[in-house]
C-alpha cells in the first residue's frame, strides 16, 4: 500500500476542531502551573510538587500525542493514552489522600507500589482504577483497551491490516512507518478519550488551587 502523504487532520477535515481542543489544553497547562505556584502568596506544600509532576508529564504526554497522531503512529499514540490513564488514576488517589508522609515517601523515590493504602495493603493499578473510576465510570474500558498496546497483543497487529478478504480468505497488510489505514471512528475516539482524561487531571489540579486558595482564608 502507498503512504499517505496527507496527515489524519488534512484527510479527515473533521478532526481539526479535536485537534484544536486538545492545542488549547497545552496552554491550559501552563496556566495552571503558574496558578499553583501563585496561590496563596506562592506559598508552597508538599502536594504543590506532586501537583507538579502530574502536570508537566501530562503536558509532555499531550504534545508528544499530537505528534504521533499527525504522522498516524496508531500503536505508540495508543500507549501514550495509557500512560495519561496513569496520570489520572495517580493524580485522583491523591485527592483521596492527603497525608503529607505519602506524598514525602513518593517524592523520595518510592513508586506506589512500595507504599501502603490506608487499609494497609499494596497500593495496587486495579486499587487505583477502583476508585478512580467511583468518579469516571469510562475509566476500566479505556484503562482496559490502552494497556493492550502497552503489553504486546494482537492489538498492535490489527493496525497492520488494511482489508481481509473472507470469500478469498486473503489478507491485505500495510508494513512501513505508521498506519495511514488508520479509520476515522478509531482516531476520533482516541482523540476523544486522551481530551477526556487530560481534562480530568487539569480539573482535578484546579480543586487543588481553589483548596490552597481557601487554606490562606482559613488562617486569616
């Protein structure tokens, strides 16, 4: 098969307004930062330099997405998707705790795994998919979907197919750089969900400035 020489945003014309969405959340990104640092008279906290982090891998994540979208690298965009889903799902477990000693040991370079939950029990992917997704019901299908192109599986080989032929019992493939073949229903709902995720952490980091905002009131 010929490589396209158009990018999914000039082939399929209706994704042009995703794509602008998701330019318009980079910016949102730094607006968010330079708040987080401002609030409360630059005041600082430990959970300032989690907050941080999130932000600065989901904005890298982002840019790098729209990149491998613009020249059709379907598996990669798919494990970057999964990779912002680990934003979320660690970003939203903080929210549920809010001890600083977690926060600490996490910033010393212990991962979740080596901590502990509340219950005291391993701080597991399926425990903090579980309570993310008591907020985002969507979360455990894409968590589910992302994680096939993050483990080898026959996901990353159905990129690779253009047509099958079930009377001739063929198989018409595409092997270079990329998945020209990409569908538009399948890059409208990758677009769709790393929109989604994205705008959860930014929402999520917006809780954390109104609620460092209102710890300055509060000792007024």
């Amino acid at each position: 098969m010929k490589e396209s020489k158009l990018d999914p945003f000039s082939k399929y014309p209706i994704l042009k307004d995703k794509l602008i969405l998701l330019e318009n959340q980079k910016n949102e990104h730094f607006k968010l930062y330079e708040l987080s640092c401002s609030a409360n008279h630059n005041n600082i906290y430990i959970t300032d330099f989690f907050i941080k982090i999130v932000l600065k891998r989901s904005l890298d994540l982002l840019d790098s997405f729209i990149l491998l979208i613009k020249h059709w690298h379907h598996n990669i965009s798919g494990s970057l998707l999964r990779m912002q889903i680990d934003n979320l799902i660690r970003i939203d477990y903080l929210s549920y705790r809010s001890d600083e000693l977690f926060t600490k040991e996490f910033l010393r370079g212990k991962s979740f795994r080596e901590l502990k939950h509340t219950d005291g029990k391993r701080i597991t992917d399926q425990l903090l998919i579980d309570l993310c997704k008591k907020r985002y019901p969507w979360l455990q299908k894409i968590y589910t979907e992302t994680s096939k192109f993050i483990h080898l599986s026959s996901k990353n080989y159905y990129s690779t197919i253009i047509n099958i032929n079930e009377k001739d019992r063929t198989v018409s493939e595409y092997f270079s750089i990329g998945s020209p073949n990409w569908p538009e229903d399948s890059l409208i709902e990758f677009l769709d969900a790393f929109y989604t995720i994205t705008n959860a952490i930014l929402e999520i980091v917006k809780k954390w400035i109104d609620y460092k905002e209102n710890l300055m009131n509060s000792t007024d």
